[in-house]
C-alpha cells in the first residue's frame, strides 16, 4: 500500500513516471491525483441512429466494427505508410487514421471490432479521429491489443480464463486529463487506476468538525470520486470538498502571513502637533473630504503602535490617496524614520516626486536656501538616471537627510542602504508582487519591521481584496474631491458611424480653443510592437503613425506631443513637463500615462482600438480627465461593430463611472489567473475548483475556519498541506511530516 507522499517510479515504473514528471512535472501520488480531470464523457458508444454527432474537438469514446481498412502513403518524400479505417456508414460514417500502418494493417482489417478513443475533427462533413487511442476487441486471430492505456486497463479487467470482460470499460462516464502528444488522456486514467488500487487510506486535513457542519465527503473520498465516480452528484460532491480545500489553502496561506509579522517589532510613529505632518495639514490649500480624514485617523493610529500596519488603501480614480499617503509619510519623519514609495513606472515615480515636493514646498527643502526648519528631502531614484545622479541619491538615502524616497524597481537594488527605513508605500500592489515588496521591507534595521501601506486606483472586488490582498486590512475611498466634475463617456463604432470619429476631433478642437487640452491614446508604439499586433481583430492603430496621421489632418494647426514607453526618459520628461506647462495641446501618448498622470487642464480623451484594452484599464486611463474644474469627455473608438461582445464590454465601461461596478465586471471576463498573478507566492496560482467570481461565501467561510485553526494551532499540519501551492513550499514536505 502506498500512501500520497510516495514517489510514482515505485508504483508505475520508471517510463510512465518519467513521462508524468517530463510532461507535467508530477512526481508523487499526490500529484497524480491533483492532476484533475477537466471533463468527462459519456461511456463507450456503439455508433447508432439516434445519437447526435459530436462537435469538434470532443473527446468521444467509440465501438464498432470496421467497414473498410486502405493503407495509403503519404505524397511528400520521404513517403511514409499510413492507414485508414472506416467505420459505420452514411452520415454516421468515423475514419481514423493511424500512422504506424506497417505494425497495424495484418490485424486490424474490415470485419475487426475495436474501441476507439479520441478527439473529434471533420473533413468533408466526415467525423474522424487522428491516430486515436484504440483497442481491438475481437481479431480473426482472437487476441487483445491496442494502445498501451487501453491494454493496461483491458489486462486488469480479465477473467480467470484469460478472457477479455470489458468490465473497466462498461462505465457511464470516463475522466478526459489535461494531456499532450506525449502522455494521452487514456495513459494518465490508467496511471490513476493503478495508483488508487493501492492507495492506503487518507488522513484527512481538515477537522472533522469542519467536514461534518458543513456536509463535506471526506478527503480521501473527494479524491477518489473526482477520478472514477459515475455519477454527477458524487463528482459535484468532490468538487465541492476540493472547492472548500483550494479556499482554505489560500486563507491559511494569508494567514500565515499577516500573523507571522504581528509579533514583530514595528517603528512606532505618535503623531505629533509641531511636526511636519501638522505644517503641512495646516497650509493644505484645500479641505480633505470625510473619506480622506476617515483613513487618514485609521492609519495615523497604526503607525503610533508597535504592531506593523499592513493595509490597502483603495480609492477611485481621483480621489485623494496620494496627499493622505503623504501626511502618513510626513508622520513617520517627524519620528527620525525613512519612508520609500515604490512606484510601476519611471513617469508616475517623477509624477509623483514633482506633485510632493510642490505640496510641501520649503518643508521639502532642508538645506536649501528657503527651506524651513525642521524640513525633509524629497529623493527620486529611478533605472535611467545616470550612474553619478544615482549615487549622489544613494548618498542622500544611506545618510539619512532623504526622508522621502520615491523610485521604481531601482529601490530594490542591493546598492540602496537606508539609514533608517520605517514606512514602505507601494503604489498600483498589482504592479509588484509579494517577494518584491519583501525585498523593499529587508532595507529596514534588523530589528524592525517597517509599516506598509498599498494604494491602488483600481478597485478590487471583494473576493480578490479577500483573496490576493488577503494578508491586508482595508480601506476604501469613494468620495472624490470638491470641485471635481463628472466624466461623460460615449462609444464611437468607427465602422456604423464614421462621422462620430470625425466630431470627436472636432470637439478636441472646440476644447483646445477654450484653452483646455487633450490625449489621445493608442494601444501600440508603431509597427515593430508585434505583441499588441498579434492581438485578434482588426489591425490597431500605432501611436507614431496616428500622431503624423492627426498632426498632418483633422488636428492640423495644433501642438501636439508625442509620449510612449520606448522614449528615453530624459525625453518623457520634457514632453510631459511641455505638458503640463500648456505647451502641448494634444499628448499622442500610449498606456505609459494610464497611472498618476495628473494635468488639470486636459479635458478630453480618445482612445483608439478601445476594444485592446482591458475594462479596470479604461477605467485608469479615463482617471487622466475630470481632474479639474471643468467638465470632461472620454471617447472609446473601436472598429468592432455595435452589439458585438466588445462592443457590449465597452458600452458597460460607457456607462458607469463606478470603478466597483468595472472591477465585478472585470472580474467576470477575465481568466483568474490574470487576477491571481504573481501575487501569492511569486509564481502562477491554478484554481481549479474555486472561482473568484462565483464562490464570495465558500472564501468567507474558508476565512474563519482559517483564523478560527490559526489562533489555537498555528503549525496545523494538515493546513499546511492545503496551504503548500501558495505559500511557494512543496506539500509534499508537510505530507511527510504528517
């Protein structure tokens, strides 16, 4: 008997478990039975007239007797044997075609009844399977064979006499794995088969209180039934028990992590009233809103504790993290601490340098003619500053006068040394992923650990803030600013309605003629940018033609700039400096300007080819505008046609400005995967069983039976298993140790 911690190599030899491990990296029992099926088919056919033809691409199970046996060649050089048998006739007439014919064509022959098992293609309206998994039924010689996994399965399902039962294959349903060329559905099922009839019982991971209040199958049996079980409710019953595991494993996992820092030693930062936080709250030149003050208390008390704060910090586009980011910075510097803001992008780093050191003015200016006493530094750091800027900012940060440091990627080098690093603030979290903020965090004294805050302008469903940013508390702004006014935003349908993209550069005009100014976004660079190229649908726009395209037609006369990813950042800095100074009416620009841009003054924005991007990026590039006192438009040009799914997808972003609203949306139309990311444990994260979109109460549930084990056995061994695909530890470990 075998139990799941065991190597394969033992049970099913070394070639089938070399196959497994090569093609899919399974090594163990455990892995072999987490290698889900993805479907299932009805049992074994015996084609008849009222069957309903397969579509292709199904995976269909067949037996019959065949009509007719050719054996042909192929007609390029070398030429190779290949044969073709018929089976049935009319419309419900199967061809299979195998390809090692010089073995084959003595045996199986017209009058032979065989199995044949495969995918479903159609040539000439006549279904047929490609070198199929087959096994002979009945021979003129009277002997069984076929392909190895239909052999394996026919040879354990023999009588005493030697006498082929069909029993293993009488099932009304069969299991249909993630395959290859290499290792075929029917090799994996057979592998399975083997491995269970030894399998010893299984300890089960979670409580049995647990399974039992909420009606589970045991492990063991879930494991079993996901494989073999031919009924439906016994399958949905393992799905079920699997479901609950995968939401467990991901809330322990985020368990682990926000309680394994509680205990360590945070800076502790009281707010004080002659400090800079307090300057600088006096001289705001505006009045925060309710929801700003409201975090602003939050997060002002964790970072007087002892206790690391970890929190997220969400906000509609616009609606003021940034300046409550800052007084929650300015309140660890009043403690004789350092914070760093690690931004995505080189131009959201320096926008977010420039808009800092402009709100605080002299209290940014210590040793500077003008500065006020008591003041800070405000540093940037960035990949493409030259190597003697670079040093003199690494100077500023090791010796303690930067108070505020702010870079992309370039923080985390080993070369930056804090002198005293107390608050980290990531902006835009989906940027970034767990071990990269992590690596930030270590820059912090040895016996610190330092505050944390994420903001992000994308809102996040509840299931994802309960799953990817589960280790975080959170906050959420809604409210926008006084003054700011609503975004109107209409679709274009180049292709039904020409004239609507005419009008939109028109209106661009109108604007620019009161003074106002515009973007005009395109989804590629030019046309050596053959990833967005490769996308379906028609072909895209590229920012350096549509700039020439515009400059030299409907938007002649105007100044317009041109801004994409590939410029050198010295040029990004002119341009959006030109920008921000009036001197460009028009910014041609790609997605580079989708993040924290903030140019009060641009009132209009176009995106051609909206249909290339994605729901929560519209959303972010359409926060460019409407950040001033006039009203603003945004236009979404496609040239997909109106009612098609696109155009639907972004009728719906037209239609609300509620960034939660996109984000539920969001979450519906893409693969979670995308959602997941990186984010857990530095690698891909498969769900299978459980969805984000579907499942809010199996995570919530999940949630407190996590914290609930957590609080009187954080070791739990068994959790710890159902933990190991996210926490980046191979489960096996905890198998074995259990």
């Amino acid at each position: 008997m075998v139990g799941l911690s065991d190597r394969l190599d033992a049970i099913l030899g070394g070639k089938a478990a070399g196959l497994l491990e090569d093609v899919f990296g399974i090594r163990t029992v455990d892995g072999l039975l987490r290698h889900y099926p993805r479907k299932y088919i009805h049992g074994m056919s015996v084609w008849g007239e009222d069957e309903v033809l397969p579509e292709e691409g199904e995976h269909v199970t067949l037996v019959g007797e065949i009509e007719k046996a050719d054996v042909r060649w192929t007609s390029r050089q070398p030429k190779r044997e290949y044969l073709v048998i018929t089976l049935g006739k009319g419309r419900r007439k199967v061809t299979a075609t195998f390809f090692n014919a010089k073995f084959l064509k003595k045996d199986v022959v017209a009058g032979v009844r065989l199995m044949l098992s495969g995918e479903v293609g159609f040539f000439n309206s006549t279904m047929q399977l490609t070198h199929p998994d087959f096994l002979v039924l009945q021979s003129p010689k009277g002997r069984v064979f076929g392909s190895k996994s239909l052999k394996t399965i026919a040879d354990t399902s023999t009588s005493p006499s030697g006498e082929l039962t069909m029993s293993a294959f009488e099932r009304d349903f069969f299991p249909i794995y993630p395959a290859s060329s290499k290792l075929q559905s029917w090799d994996i099922y057979a592998c399975v088969q083997q491995v269970l009839a030894v399998l010893d019982p299984i300890d089960d991971p979670l409580p049995k209180a647990v399974v039992e209040q909420r009606g589970l199958v045991d492990e063991g049996t879930a494991l079993r039934d996901i494989h073999l079980a031919e009924r439906e409710p016994e399958r949905e019953a393992a799905r079920e028990r699997l479901r609950f595991d995968e939401a467990v494993g991901m809330q322990w996992a985020l368990a682990q992590r926000r309680h394994g820092e509680l205990g360590e030693s945070g800076p502790p930062a009281p707010l004080r009233d002659d400090g800079l936080a307090a300057a600088l709250m006096g001289r705001l030149p505006f009045e925060l809103t309710a929801g700003q003050r409201e975090v602003l208390g939050v997060v002002s008390a964790e970072l007087a504790a002892t206790k690391p704060m970890n929190r997220l910090l969400q906000g509609e586009v616009g609606s003021g993290k940034t300046i409550v980011s800052v007084l929650a910075m300015l309140q660890l510097v009043d403690a004789g601490y350092q914070c760093a803001l690690l931004a995505p992008t080189e131009v959201l780093a320096a926008q977010h340098a420039q808009s800092i050191r402009s709100v605080l003015g002299p209290l940014a200016m210590a040793g500077q003619l003008g500065g006020e006493d008591g003041a800070t530094r405000v540093a940037l750091l960035t990949g493409s500053m030259s190597a003697a800027q670079k040093r003199q900012v690494r100077d500023e940060v090791a010796s303690g006068q930067a108070g505020i440091v702010i870079g992309t990627h370039a923080l985390l080098q080993d070369a930056v040394e804090f002198k005293r690093l107390g608050f980290v603030v990531v902006d835009e979290q989906h940027r970034f992923g767990v071990e990269q903020r992590d690596r930030l965090r270590a820059k912090a004294p040895g016996d610190l650990t330092p505050h944390f805050l994420v903001m992000t302008a994308t809102p996040i469903p509840r299931t994802v803030a309960l799953t990817v940013y589960g280790d975080l508390e959170t906050s959420t702004m809604r409210e926008l600013p006084r003054g700011r006014q609503p975004i109107t935003t209409n679709t274009i349908f180049i292709k039904d309605k020409p004239q609507w993209l005419a009008r939109a550069w028109q209106r661009i005009i109108e604007e620019v003629g009161e003074g106002r100014q515009a973007y005009v976004v395109a989804s590629r660079i030019d046309e050596d940018d053959k990833t967005a190229a490769a996308q379906e649908g028609p072909p895209a726009e590229t920012v350096v033609a549509l700039r020439d395209k515009l400059g030299q037609g409907p938007l002649a006369g105007l100044r317009l700039g041109l801004m994409h990813g590939r410029l050198a950042a010295d040029e990004k800095d002119a341009v959006m400096a030109a920008f921000r100074a009036g001197e460009i009416d028009v910014l041609v620009c790609t997605t580079v300007i989708e993040v924290g841009l903030d140019v009060p003054n641009a009132t209009v924005m176009v995106v051609m080819d909206a249909d290339r991007f994605g729901i929560s990026q519209l959303h972010q590039l359409r926060g460019r505008i409407g950040r001033g006192p006039h009203a603003s438009l945004c236009l979404l040009a496609t040239k997909f046609p109106e009612g098609s799914k696109v155009g639907d997808r972004l009728t719906a972003v037209a239609g609300t400005l509620d960034g939660f609203v996109l984000a539920d949306l969001d979450l519906q139309e893409r693969r979670e995967g995308d959602v997941l990311g990186l984010n857990q444990s530095g690698r891909p994260i498969s769900l299978r069983f459980l969805s984000l979109a579907e499942h809010l109460e199996v995570i919530l549930d999940a949630r407190e039976v996590a914290q609930a084990i957590h609080a009187h056995d954080p070791g739990h061994r068994g959790m710890m298993v159902l933990a190991g695909q996210f926490t980046g530890g191979d489960r096996i470990d905890y198998l074995d140790k259990a």
